[in-house]
C-alpha cells in the first residue's frame, strides 16, 4: 500500500515513509502484541537497499485461543472501545491476494474461534489502533507515530502515525504462499515478467499455467488458469531457481537482479531467429485451438465438427466442402512450436511499476541493458510449448488441461450454434414489438429451441431426426440448421401450448377462472 491508505478520506492522516530504525521498532512491537493472540505472525523479507518504508505488513493465522481453550490469555476489544477516532470502511479490494478460495485449504475450524469483526476489534486493541480502514485484501490500521522516535519539539506540527496492514490468513499455507509471493519487494515483479511469455503467471493463490486460447474469450477467460503448485519450493526449483537462497535477505537490488536472472526462463535478448515470439496477436494452445472431433453419434458419420478460435498448427486438410476433416482425441498433440505467444511490450500494471517502482526501473532500464551489453552464455533454448511440456510432466496436469479446453470447445460451439439459431429466428419471425402474440411466440420459441438443442428436451414433444451433437458433445452445426429450419414453427406452437397449460395451471391455483 505504501503508507497511501488512510491518505485521503473524511479525516486523511500523515503517515510518512518511515526510516529503518522507525521500521523496525514498531514492527517488533507489533508482532510481540500479535503473538498474544495469534500463533504464527510474520512479515515478508524486505528488498534490498530501501532507505524507507510506506508501511509494516504484517500476517496472522491460528488464533491461540483456539488451542489454549478460553481459559488463556484473551485479547479483548473492550479496551479501545473507548476512542472516538474510529474510521471503518467496508471497501471491496480491487484484489483478494490474501483470500483463498481452494478447496483443498488445510483450515480447520479450530483454528479459530473470534469472527472476523472480533478479530479486527482485538487486532485494533492489541495495536492501540485509533483508525481503521477495512477491505477484503486486508485491514489497515493507524497508530500513532513512536513517541521516541525524535528528539525535536512537535507544537504545531500535525499527528503522524504508522500504518500497519493485517491479513489474517485462513490457513498456515496460504500464509505461507502470501510470504514467499511477496519477499524481496520487487522480484515477483521482475519474475512475473520473466515467465509470463511462457504462458506461466503466479498470483495471490499459486502458480498457473495458461491457455493462451482461452483467455482470448472475456466469458471463458476464469478458466484459462490451469494451477500448478501453491509449495514455494516446488515454484522455485521448476523456474531453475536458488531455493536455500530464496530464504534470505538480498544484500543489494544488484544481488537480487543476479538472482532473477538465473531464472532458466530469463533471456536477456531475443535471438535473430526468435521472430514468433515478437509477434502481439498469434497464440495458440498446446491442444489443437479448436479441436475438432470425430462425429460419432449415429447417424453422422463424416459430419464435420464446428471449428472455432483457430485451426490447430497439425489439423488436416478440408475433406469436404462443408469444413475441415475431424481430428481424433489422439491427434490433440503438441503443434510445432510456430504458435508461440508474444513476448509483448510490458502491460499497464507494469508500465506504472516503471514510474513508481525504482527498482523494478533499474532492472529494466540498467541491469538488463548492461546484462546485454557485457555478454552472457546462452541458455537452452526453450518455447513455450516445451514448457508447457514439462509442466505437464512435472504437476500432471496435462489431461485437466486439455479436459479444460475441450469444455470450453464446446462452449464456444455452443454460443456459435445459438447465435445461428437466433439469426433464424429473426428471419422466419421477425420482431414486432406492436404485435403482443408474436413477440410472446417468438419468446417461447427461443427458450424451447435452447432446451431441445442444448439440453436435449423432450418434454415438447419434438425430437430431432439425428443427433445434434458428435462423439465429443461439440454441436454439429448443419445438422442443428436442419432441424431449426424444418421445425421451427412445429416448435414454436408446442411451446405457445405449453405456456397455455402452465398459464391455466396458475389460475386455477389462484382461484381464478
């Protein structure tokens, strides 16, 4: 946060950057009065060479109380009860780095006994609080500048106070991941740069490999994340990185850029040859982009499947002139490292680093020019797709990832079948917004065409001639244009006589008649 929190607001508070002594005082002050409620209290490792700090972060989990029985000692929150200076918001954070949503948490409900406004209330006791800023990601609290940390006369000058930012974790390991992710300052940052052309990404939770064809669709795109390991260790030794050394403080921002660029995945140029990764727009998956299937349902021998975001690199050619020939399950394969995502110019997030990161700055407009400049040996040649490999390999992810992207294949058939559908309607039934008994038409229209095709609805009594979708569930277009446009209309009136019963129903059920 940078001291930044309580910066504005009804009653904004100077809470200037702090000096190393002013730091380290009230940060061991602060987790000495943790430690009486919680077991595990921790900050994460500093980066290296900063002169001053914006704030303390501080992390809990597993109240004592849970362990000790309420017989121990208990931090109450009637002691602050008194202050008057209170400033609580409830803010949705842009961000839930600290909250987990995986359901293999090793949580338990010992772990804790207090609600959540508990917590915060003997948090805010313990630190001796008098304002308090309330978000998902974390709490931020205020307390006064340490009265000794000067030795000049203060009249006239106003309040300063430090602010200390909460997160209570739910578990040991999400604490633990919350620690590493953010140790070093800056060097996630770094990192994140390093492996994102690689289609890796490291979050508030774990480390993901993506689908670049995937996260290409806005509606699909929470499913383009495929998680690796949450294990610090693990993350290290796959990105070819000191794990002993990790857990140490860098002495200098040089140091820590030496240790970043060790990273396996690090190049510090791109070679002559290394075109495909300058490219901004061509990606594609380690499965075929839209894998085409065989169509296996009966009656549909040689059907040609939907083909959506891209062709795979290894599809064969068209058979027909209908589409291209299907591919088997088995031909879902790696493609031959064309398709390489684009290592793209640094993003918003990281453009703003640029400006008010001073390291992450030097790293990329010192270290990496020098870095160039003096000459380096050259790494194994990697492509995404023989990381993806290796990930593969190493997490058994593999099938999860191409289970993955064939669901959301066949969503995109889906959404490519049902604008079709639509289209149609509009033609045979065009819209009439004066005319009542059309537009009620062609509304149950619509929703019984989406239960027959999508959800294989029989309750109206109209059934398909074939199959409408192949041996993998993608939707076999033509076959669907058939049956709309040959029972649209039969359709259409058993739908409008469904509604009639249901109608009926209702009145009688009311009393009316």
């Amino acid at each position: 946060m940078g001291g930044s929190a309580f910066a504005s607001g009804e009653h904004p508070l100077d809470t200037p950057r702090m000096p190393p002594e002013v730091y380290q005082h009230v940060k061991a002050k602060c987790t000495t009065a943790l430690r009486e409620i919680y077991i595990c209290v921790a900050s994460p490792i500093e980066g290296p060479e900063k002169e001053n700090f914006g704030d303390i972060d501080i992390l809990v989990t597993w109240e004592k109380a849970a362990f000790q029985g309420r017989s121990g000692p208990k931090t109450t929150p009637a002691a602050a009860d008194g202050r008057s200076k209170i400033q609580q918001h409830d803010l949705d954070g842009e961000a839930d780095d600290g909250i987990d949503e995986e359901e293999e948490q090793e949580r338990s409900p010992g772990h804790s006994l207090m609600s959540c406004d508990e917590a915060r209330q003997a948090i805010r006791a313990a630190l001796g609080a008098e304002y308090t800023i309330f978000t998902k990601a974390s709490d931020h609290y205020a307390i006064p500048w340490p009265s000794s940390a000067d030795n000049v006369d203060t009249t006239g000058i106003p309040k300063r106070y430090v602010q200390v930012d909460i997160t209570i974790c739910d578990s040991l390991q999400q604490m633990q991941w919350i620690l590493f992710k953010h140790a070093h300052g800056d060097l996630w940052s770094i990192l994140g740069t390093i492996i994102k052309p690689y289609t890796l990404t490291a979050d508030g939770h774990a480390l993901f490999l993506r689908n670049p064809d995937i996260e290409k669709f806005e509606k699909y795109k929470s499913l383009a994340k495929i998680r690796l390991t949450r294990d610090p260790a693990e993350v290290l030794l796959f990105l070819g990185l000191d794990v002993a050394r990790y857990s140490e403080p860098f002495a200098s921002r040089q140091e820590m850029y030496e240790y970043a660029a060790s990273c396996r995945f690090f190049r510090a140029q791109l070679d002559a040859d290394d075109e495909e990764l300058r490219r901004a727009d061509s990606v594609g998956s380690p499965v075929s982009t839209e894998p085409a299937t065989p169509s296996t349902a009966p009656g549909s021998a040689g059907s040609p499947t939907s083909t959506d975001p891209a062709t795979s690199a290894t599809s064969a050619t068209s058979a027909t002139s209908t589409g291209p020939e299907p591919l088997t399950m088995s031909e879902l394969k790696l493609s031959d490292g064309r398709e390489e995502p684009a290592r793209k110019k640094l993003k918003s997030k990281d453009r703003k680093r640029l400006k008010c990161r001073p390291a992450f700055r030097q790293w990329h407009e010192e270290f990496v020019p020098r870095y160039q400049a003096e000459g380096y040996l050259p790494r194994e040649k990697l492509t995404w797709l023989k990381v993806t490999d290796e990930a593969f390999d190493r997490f058994c992810v593999g099938p999860w990832y191409k289970r993955v992207h064939l669901d959301v294949v066949r969503g995109r058939s889906e959404d490519r079948v049902l604008a079709a559908v639509l289209k149609t309607i509009d033609d045979v039934v065009p819209a009439d917004l004066a005319d009542t008994k059309r537009c009620q038409f062609r509304g149950s229209l619509k929703k019984a065409l989406k239960r027959i095709i999508f959800q294989d609805d029989k309750s109206y009594g109209v059934v398909p001639d074939k199959e409408l979708r192949d041996g993998l569930g993608l939707m076999i277009k033509g076959e669907v244009e058939k049956f709309v446009s040959k029972k649209w209309e039969e359709v259409g009136n058993a739908a409008m006589e469904k509604h009639q019963k249901r109608y009926e129903e209702h009145c009688r059920e009311k009393g009316n008649p």
